[in-house]
C-alpha cells in the first residue's frame, strides 16, 4: 500500500521529436519579430534544444 505522505511519482513525459520543436520554435520566432517593432528576443536553450522564448518589447514616445 502506498504511503500518502509521499507523494508518487509523475509518470515520464513525452517529448515531441526535436525537429518538431524546433519548427514549432521557429515558427514562434517569426511571429513574434513580425508583430514586434522596438524590443528583444531572447531563447533559452538546454541540450541543444529551444525550451523557452521570451519577447521584451519596448515603446518609444519621440
């Protein structure tokens, strides 16, 4: 019997094929340059792969 103060653990995840995540980073990426006028893109990358984008954009008033 399972002790309910420890929890179990969560079964694996699966992960989509690399290079379906990379287009679907790509495709990420150039929707967010297009709709961006002032500001940075940045891409956290771990072992090799893109794992999150992050979009600071900016406003300029002249």
């Amino acid at each position: 019997m399972a002790n309910p103060n420890h929890p179990q653990p969560l079964p694996p995840r699966e992960t989509p094929p690399a290079e379906q995540v990379a287009g679907i980073a790509l495709d990420a990426v150039a929707k967010a340059i297009a709709r961006l006028r002032y500001g940075t893109i940045g891409l956290t990358i771990h072992d090799g792969r893109v794992v999150q984008l992050e979009v600071t954009e900016r406003q300029r008033f002249t």
